[in-house]
C-alpha cells in the first residue's frame, strides 16, 4: 500500500486543474486527493423516482421532474435581476428561477432538450416554483453513473460559476473513487470488524461517495459514525486511564471527628439519597490515591453546597485545607454566610476572599494560610493569584464551573505538591450523550433528587397585554409576604440600550408599587460592586419586595422567601437560561411561581423553548430539548473542545451509535489500557495520527 496517491495535490485530478485546485483549497480546504475523499456528499437523489408537475403539493420536499424548459429570460435590474423560465412536463408547467450563477444557467439550458430539474418547489403569489433548482440534461444523466442513488455535495457561489456544482463534484469523486483501489488504509482492528460485521473502510469510503445501492450506503454510514464516535471515546478513555494512573493523589484515609460531628449534631435535616451517594463516590475518590477530577451535576436547589462542605470536612479530617471558589463576588459571599451558618460553633476557621477584601485583612488570610491555621478559604477568582499559598490544599470545589476557563482550573491543580483533589459543580444539566463526549474523561456524579416537601415551581406564560393581571398578582404574593425577582435580558450590542430596558421597567414597577407601602432594588452589571451588594442584601434580608435585575442574579442566589420570579422578553434568553432563573424561586415552604412574559411574535424556537419550561421542572429534559434546538455545538462548554467536529455522526440522532461505541472503547481499553497488544496495532496507529492531526486534545480538561 502506498499513501503517495492520496497525498498528491488536488490539481493533478482529471477535470480541476490549476485555477479550479486554488479555489477548492481557499473554500473549503480541499488541498489532496485524499481530502476530496473525505469531502462527504449531503444527501442523495434517487435518480429513479420522479413525480409530475400537477403532483406538485404544499408538501413536497426535494422533487425530481422531467421536462423542456421553455421561455427562458433575464427580467430585472441591479439586484431584482433574475432568470426566470418554465418547466412543461405534460401534466403541467412551474416556474424556475435563478437570482445567482444567471450566466451559467442560461448558458447551460439548451431549447429542445428534455431536462430534470431537481428542486424544493415554494409557493409564492399563488403558486408553485422552483427556486434555484439544479437542472440537468436527461441524456447527460444516461450517460453517467448508472446507480441510481446519485450523491449531492455542497459547493459554493465561487466554485460554482467555475463549473464546479453539486454534480460536477460527483464526477470528480466518481474518477477518484475508481482510482484508489487498495489505496485506502484500514483504520479498525481486525477484531471490531467481524465482530460487528462492517465492510471495509475502503468499501464504505468508496459507498459513501457513488453508493451501489441503499444497503451499501446504509453500511457505509454505519461503520464511517461508529468510526468517528469511537476513536473520539477511545482517546477520552485512554486520557482518563493514563491520568489516573500516573497522576498521584493525596489520600484521605480517614472520615474524622469533623466530619462525623457536623453530620450528627450539626446537620440540620436529613441528607437526601442522592446526597448520600454523591457524597460516598466522591469520598472513594479521595481515598484512591488518585487524583480526583470529578464533575457533580445537580438541578438548581438540589443542595450542592452541603454536598461540597462535607467534602470539605473529609480533607479537615486528613489534615488539609480546603477552597470554594465561585464566579461572582455576591455567590462568594453567600457561600460564606451560607457555610458559617451551618458551621456554627465548630472549631473551624473559615474566611473569605475577594477583590474587595481589604489589605490588612489579605495579610492576615495570607499568613493563616500559609501556616496552615486556615481550613476553608472561600473566594472569587482571586483564589488563583499566585500570591494566594497554601501550607496544604487537599481539596478545591469550583461552583458553577462554566464561568471557569480550563486554564484557571489548571492553575488550582499547581497549589500544591501533589495536585488537590478537584471537585466541579454544576446546575446546567448535559445531556447524558453531551456529557458523554465533551467530559467523557472526567468522573460524573448525579444529584437526581431535590429535598422532601420542596414544591414544584408552577410555570405560567403571559403574553405582554396582561401586564395589569400580572401586577395584580404580585401585589397578592407581597401581602402574603413573599418576594418578586423582575428579570431582564441582556439583548442589544449596547449596554446602554439594555440599561435603558431595564430602567424602564423599573420605573414604571416603582409607578406601580409606590411607597410607603412597597420597596423596590434594583441591580445591574453596571452598577459599582458595593453598590450591588448593598440593594442584593436589602433583599436578602427581605427589607425590599421587589428586585429588578438582569442576570446579574442569575447564579446561585439563594432567598428563600421569594416566591415569585418574573421573566421579561422571556423569548429571548435561552432554555438553560431560563431554567437557572426559575430556579431561585422555590426554595422555600410556600408555592413558588414563574412567569414568562413574551410578546405575540413567537419564533417557532422562542415558543418551544416557552411551552418546555411550562410544561417541565426536569433540569435534564429541559437540557435534552435546549440540545436538540441549538444543536450540541452551542451549548455550554463545547465551543473550545473540538470534540464535536463530527462529520458524519451526529450526537443525538445516533445516540445509540455513541453508547455503543464508547462500551466497546471501555471493554478494549480494560483488556488493554494503552494498546500495545499486536491486535490492537491498527487502532493505536489511528488513535496517533488523530491526536497528531485532528483534535488539540490538551485543550480538554
Ligand atoms: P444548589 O445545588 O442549587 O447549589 P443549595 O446547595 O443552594 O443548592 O441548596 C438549596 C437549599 O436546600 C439550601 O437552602 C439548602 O440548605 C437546602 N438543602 C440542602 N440539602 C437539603 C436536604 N437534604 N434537606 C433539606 N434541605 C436541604
Ligand atoms: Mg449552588
């Protein structure tokens, strides 16, 4: 086998040529024969199903008819110009149209021709057309490919007015295919071919492309995704294998009288189930010897912060210190109240640091630290300035982790000798298949439980004309006693636009719950921190009815007494979004309650993403949807990782290709963790050449 013919320049393939080979390169990074192989077609036509013109219905999608094109002419200047004609098949005739590529097209059509045009019919001013169809001549379809199943790939505006369209594609791969014979090495060991009885990666390369039939193209897209998913799981499994075993870690030996008097008499209810396995996962870890890199996923209000405390108090116990670091100052700060509180009058020191802790305070943190005196420090991202030493650091918790980069974790790990257990807590839930590629090397622990006798948030969509009903309620829930959140989005480029937004509603809430008798906050991203903080602890401490805010509060803010959480232009934050809002509601005794208020016009998404929070509670559901709308490479942590770069594979349509694949990597990898064995020689060889040209994997955590 020689790799000489893949790796020869674009340029020398019959049909391209210098000038065609330049642009392949700059549109879409075709530079090899063997990059064109794997520039994988779309879809395919069916070249032998065809319907007729008077068939034509408001559901018809891709469409193959037959016939002369008549009348064809350019009408139209500047850029209504456009090339209209008609297609006559007997049955009847339907307009095409063209507003790009006019001189190609027109050039291409000869009169007394029969064509087929293949096309999206759309309906416009009462009738059908075709819009920028692909149109070919029925005898230069006789004369290539007999297949039946001809394969469409994408091309562009520039490469099109060169000549290269979807079909010229086709022929250029249809002369590549026929030349690679034996050129196309294997990439799967012997073994997983058999076992799961897959053509050869040449045959679904050469399938993919000019499929001889629907079972072979069916063959070939099963064994090319299976490829993809698994070699993707493989390298994460085999980079959580080599972590844990090479990178040591400190061991807990012992859970202690710390930890043991909280939970006896300090502990004010019983930890749910689900705390009580978190937490026993999460104590096997540190007691490894390994270092722990774990990920613990629970809704909103699942009660993480206990879960994290008591891990803290196992480090107490083995005679290291201990950090919590949170995204913003106002969640720092509750945290410390929060951990004092249940703390009591334990001997424990605890302490806090921001950017506003103050010098002389710093100083003093910074010498109890260092003598090892300090057994939780609780902060901000001022935890990671290298001034801030620790004597032991055993254990560090980052709450919310997606406000963190991968870096300043990393920075965490360097606090110590041996790296510190490492614990990651987060309320967005990930899809299982998510959580399965993006974190696939890191532990996954699940609080999948809220604690008894919450009630569930009854979730209401208003639409903006019932503002007065709205008000009226609200001025129900404040008699009662409760708390209102009134939150708004951050949308335009402008800070000064959303201010005003915000502003706006906030005056005309002050118009509409006056004093003496109501109060209202305010707080934005704009505003000085101890500004902020000054209206955030009114609420708290319940001095005001109502707050008026952007997402500033967002994460994490925990008032118990609030039952009511207002979410304006609702249409506009996104599902994961509003979930975490709805979240800080509900966390008392009484019914809570969240309105989406949004105007009439609803995208179809925007009225998706409403109609799920109305209709479920469920963080994974609710995750599950916001996936399927946005697609995997939008949501929370994945933009960096480049795991999802997937060609062909698709991580919730072939859900189950995905859990397949990532058993099979386990079981391979359990018999041979770093693929030495002889049989297994094809896959270490791909494995290498992927990290080396594929995937940046050290930007993963
Ligand atoms: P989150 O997981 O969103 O960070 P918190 O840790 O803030 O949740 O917990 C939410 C609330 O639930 C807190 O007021 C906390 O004290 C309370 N809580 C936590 N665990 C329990 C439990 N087992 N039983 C009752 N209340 C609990
Ligand atoms: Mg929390």
């Amino acid at each position: 086998m020689s790799g000489d013919l893949l790796s020869t320049s674009i340029e020398f393939l019959k049909g391209v040529g210098p000038a065609r080979a330049e642009l392949l390169k700059k549109e879409l990074g075709i530079f090899t024969f063997n990059d064109l192989l794997h520039y994988f077609p779309f879809r395919y036509v069916d070249r032998s199903q065809f319907i007729k013109v008077s068939e034509i219905s408001s559901d018809s999608a891709y469409v193959q008819v037959k016939g002369r094109v008549t009348g064809l002419k350019t009408v139209g200047e500047g850029r209504g110009k456009r090339l209209t004609g008609f297609l006559q098949d007997g049955s009847g005739s339907i307009e095409l149209v063209w507003f790009q590529g006019i001189k190609w097209v027109a050039q291409k059509i000869k009169p007394n021709l029969d064509y087929v045009v293949f096309g999206k019919p759309s309906y416009f001013s009462g009738r059908y057309n075709f819009a920028h169809p692909d149109v070919e001549a029925v005898v230069d379809i006789e004369a290539g490919p007999e297949a039946t199943l001809q394969p469409v790939y994408n091309s562009s505006e520039k490469l099109k007015t060169r000549g290269l369209d979807g079909r010229a594609f086709a022929r250029l791969t249809k002369s590549l295919v026929s030349q690679i014979e034996n050129q196309i090495h294997e990439t799967l060991s012997a073994e997983i071919i058999t076992r799961l009885k897959f053509i050869s990666r040449q045959d679904a390369i050469i399938n993919i492309h000019h499929p001889k039939d629907q079972t072979l193209l069916n063959k070939s897209l099963a064994r090319l995704k299976f490829e993809e998913l698994f070699f993707i799981q493989l390298i994460l499994l085999k980079q959580k294998f080599i972590r844990t075993t090479s990178v040591q870690g400190h061991i807990f030996k012992v859970v202690g009288d710390q930890f043991n008097d909280f939970y006896k008499n300090h502990l004010p209810f019983e930890l749910t189930d689900a705390q009580k396995r978190v937490i026993r996962e999460i104590r096997i870890d540190m007691g490894s010897g390994k270092q722990m890199n774990r990920l613990l996923q629970g809704d909103v209000g699942s009660g993480k912060t206990l879960v994290a405390l008591m891990c803290m108090l196992i480090a107490i116990d083995n005679g290291f210190q201990a950090a919590i670091m949170a995204p913003t100052e106002i969640l720092a700060q509750q945290h410390f109240a929060t951990l004092s509180k249940f703390l009591g009058d334990l001997d424990l020191n605890i302490a806090l640091l921001t950017g506003s802790s103050k010098s002389k305070a710093r100083k003093l943190l910074h010498q109890q630290l260092e003598d090892g005196s300090l057994n939780i420090l609780i902060g901000t991202h001022a935890l990671i300035e290298d001034k801030v030493k620790f004597n032991n650091l055993g254990l560090v918790v980052i709450d919310e982790q997606h406000r963190f980069g991968v870096e300043q974790r990393a920075k965490m790990w360097k606090k110590n000798t041996l790296p510190p257990h490492v614990l990651v807590m987060t309320a967005t839930p990930i899809p299982r298949t998510l959580a399965m590629t993006v974190y696939g090397d890191l532990d996954v622990s699940v609080i999948d439980e809220l604690p008894p006798g919450r009630k569930p948030v009854q979730t209401l969509h208003y639409f903006d004309s019932k503002r007065p009903q709205l008000f009226g309620f609200m001025k129900r829930q404040i008699a009662e006693g409760r708390q209102v959140y009134v939150v708004y989005p951050l949308i335009h480029e402008s800070e000064t636009l959303d201010l005003k937004d915000l502003t706006d509603g906030y005056e005309s809430i002050v118009r509409s719950f006056p004093l003496p008798e109501y109060a209202v906050s305010i707080v934005h991203g704009q505003m000085k921190t101890d500004q902020k903080d000054w209206e955030m602890q009114r609420f708290v401490k319940g001095e005001t009815n109502i707050m008026v805010a952007t997402t500033v509060i967002e994460v994490g803010v925990d008032v118990p007494n609030a039952s009511v959480m207002v979410i304006e232009n609702a249409e506009r934050f996104g599902l994961s979004q509003l979930h975490q809002l709805r979240g800080r509601v509900g966390r008392g005794a009484d019914q809570s309650f969240c309105i989406l208020m949004t105007s009439y016009k609803l995208t179809s998404d925007g009225r998706k993403r409403i109609d799920t929070m109305v209709e479920t509670n469920n963080g994974f559901e609710i995750s599950e949807v916001d996936m399927k709308l946005r697609g995997p490479g939008d949501m929370h942590g994945t933009q960096q990782s480049g795991v999802l770069e997937m060609q062909l594979a698709d991580i919730i349509r072939d859900e189950k290709i995905l859990k397949f694949a990532r058993n099979l990597a386990t079981e391979i990898l359990a018999d041979d963790p770093v693929l030495q064995k002889p049989k297994n020689a094809v896959l270490a060889g791909r494995l290498h050449h992927l990290q080396k040209y594929k995937y940046d994997w050290s930007r993963i955590s």
